[in-house]
C-alpha cells in the first residue's frame, strides 16, 4: 500500500510538472512569435533563431541573434509573466571574433550561401569594395555575413577582408575607385600582359593608389596591390556626383546588360537573377535598392494600373507573381522593368525584352497573367549607393 501511495503522489506531482512546463512552453513559444513578428519578420534580414524547454517551472533558451533589443524584450516579457528563464542566447557579433566585426568584400563577386558549405543554395552576391557586418565564423572558413543590403549569408572567408573599426575607417577614409568596365583583369605590374592578380567586373571598387600613364594602381581590401587600365575606372566620388538619374539612361544601362544568362542569387555582370538585374542597373545608376524582389515592391511609389498600363513610365518596376485576395497574401515573384510602348526587359533564362501587348510578337501570355502592380523608382528614392558602400551609416551604431 506504501508502494501504491507513493507511487500516485510522484505521478499527481508529475502531471503537474508537466501541465506547468507544457504552459511555460506556450507561454514563451507566444512571446517568441511576438518578438520576431516586431524585430525579425523576414528571416533573409533579421536573425533571431530561439528554441526553449521548460524543465520543473524553468524556461531554458539557447540561440542567437544579431538584434540585441529583440532579446532584451523577449526577456523582458518573460518577467512580465512571472516566467524563469535560464538565458543561454548568443547576441552576435560572436566574442569569438574579437575586434574584427567588419569586413569588406575581397573578391570581384563574392558568393553568398544559405549555409557554411560550397553545396548550399546560392543567397546572393556582392561586389569588390562592399562593406559586410560579421556576425560569426563557422569550422572550416566560413563567416556568417551581413550585407549592405541586411541579407544574411555564409560567405568564403577568403572573399573577405577582416577589419578593425579603426581599419574600417582607414578604408572609407581612402580615395577609391570604382572599375565601369564590363569585365577585365587587374595585373601585378605596370604592364597588362604581366601576371593577372584577379579578374574585375563592372561596379567592382577599389582604393586608389596612383595613376601611371594609362594604368591606375589600385589596393585591394586585403592590402594587395594591382593595375587596371584607367580608362575602365573613375574616381567614386566623382562617378556619384555625375549620375543624372532619368529614365533614358536607367534604360541604356538595362540594355547593355542584355543577353546575360539567368544566374539565381546572381547580382553581377557574372550572371544575373531577376531582381538582380534591375539591382545593379539602378546600383550602376546610384540607387541601392533591396535584394529580393518582393523587398523591392515595398520601395518607391505605388503606379496606378487599375485602368491598364497607360500611366506606366520608363523604369518602373513590373513585378509579377499572384494578387492578394481578402483570404491570401500577395505573392511576388518576379520582377522586370518597363521600357515604353508596353514593352519590358527583365531576366527570364538570359536578359531579354518582352511585351504586354497581345498584338506584338514578343508579347509574354505567361507574364501578362501573372502581373501583380508596378512602382516608380525614379523620382521617389534619392542617390544613395555611397552611404551603404562608402560610408560608416552602413554600420549605423
């Protein structure tokens, strides 16, 4: 009978336990959803990974984010609720990369994943020159990156030059240039048929050393020096307050990229994605723009398409995939840029131009179905490709 009475109080005290720990769960797992939904709503941009157990009245949470206000909240909340917590979340940048938080892309495209090995989904690339935050490095080379654009992705860490704040500001400080050639090569001397040091593609950009004839010196983000022809680069500064951004060169800058092959997560003359098409036409026009094409359709001014396309201008952004109902959300999926007369060029296999007129003999059925809104880039977002690639404001605080 003692055995019997035991045994009934350990699984009463039992139940109960569990009954209290299954609503310390919910309790949290609810908390969580609400942070993220504040700090962390489009996971490509914003890290917060939390998983919790709840042992005899305890919350017990392990993860990591990049946005310290988002934790100071989640536990914050948990307070509010009279829940315990043992707190085991890692804010990054990880203290394992001592003072060399920043990073400035070293490679004339670098390679972005969705994980820390060569097999992972292509994410997104970046250019020679650009600033990256580093979030934390990973066995066997990898760091986990922050781009300009706040996507966040494994990177080589060969692609990277690791800086201090007082090596990050060296750089910005420093004279550069940005390379305005398709694609060409940087060699070791003074001499282009010497040893190449890399290849270098248009929106590539450097620091600048000297100019010597027809060759300009340039120093790469990891102090290696090298030669471009000088008439394939401008100083950046320059180059930025020269752009005059209209419609008629937004245009020529699309159609020189005509041709080039579909390439997903590419945003480089190397090889594009949709939404990285019209990314480096306006980056080369000196506007950043988001990465993904449904980032982008939250940008610029909406274009009023309910009576057809007739108040459409050159360099709207055409973004296509399905409308949103009052039961679903809409969905894009796709995007390319109008050129006039119904016409638009976008990145579908290669850069190519077809029509939303059902006369012309490029018109796409498939695209005219599946168009969703237009917005206006030009006019309603400011030149602003230096303050993410040139500047300190990238870093914020």
């Amino acid at each position: 009978m003692k055995y019997l009475a035991f045994l009934l109080t350990f699984l009463l005290f039992a139940n109960i336990n569990y009954s209290q720990d299954k609503k310390i769960m919910e309790d949290v797992q609810g908390i969580i959803k609400e942070v993220r939904a504040k700090y962390a709503p489009d996971k490509r941009t914003a890290l917060l990974k939390i998983d919790v157990k709840a042992q005899k009245g305890i919350a017990h949470l392990e993860g990591e984010t990049n946005i310290p206000e988002a934790k100071n909240e989640l536990l914050k909340k948990m307070s509010e609720y009279g829940i315990k917590c043992n707190d085991m979340i890692n804010v990054l940048p990880a203290k394992e990369l001592g003072d060399k938080i920043y990073g400035v892309v070293n490679a004339s495209a670098a390679y972005l994943r969705t994980g820390p090995q060569h097999a992972a989904e292509m994410a997104t690339q970046c250019l020679m020159g650009w600033p990256v935050k580093i979030l934390k490095k990973e066995r066997e080379g990898w760091l986990l990156v922050q781009t300009p654009e706040n996507y966040i992705a494994w990177v080589d860490d060969d692609a990277v030059a690791l800086k201090t704040k007082a090596e990050l500001d060296e750089y910005f400080a420093a004279k550069k240039v940005i390379y305005l050639g398709d694609f060409g090569f940087s060699v070791k001397n003074p001499d282009m048929t010497s040893q190449v040091v890399s290849d270098v593609v248009k929106g590539n950009v450097f620091k600048l050393l000297q100019t010597i004839g027809n060759l300009t010196q340039i120093e790469y983000p990891d102090k290696r020096t090298a030669y471009v022809e000088s008439d394939k680069v401008k100083d950046l500064n320059e180059w930025f307050d020269g752009i005059v951004v209209n419609d008629d060169q937004i245009i020529k800058t699309a159609k020189s990229l005509m041709g080039i092959p579909y390439f997903w997560g590419g945003t480089s003359i190397k090889g594009l994605d949709c939404s990285g098409f019209v990314k480096t036409v306006y980056y080369l026009n000196g506007i950043f723009l988001d990465r993904d094409a449904s980032q982008q359709a939250l940008q610029g001014e909406n274009v009023d398409i309910k009576n057809g396309f007739g108040q459409l201008k050159k360099g709207d952004l055409l973004f296509f995939g399905k409308k949103g109902t009052d039961s679903t959300k809409e969905r894009i999926t796709h995007v390319g840029m109008y050129l006039g007369d119904y016409e638009f060029i976008h990145e579908s296999g290669r850069v190519t131009i077809n029509s939303l007129d059902p006369q012309k003999e490029n018109f796409s059925q498939y695209r005219f179905n599946m168009f969703v809104k237009a917005k206006r880039i030009i006019g309603s977002i400011n030149k602003n490709v230096l303050d993410f690639i040139s500047s300190n404001k990238f870093y914020g605080k």
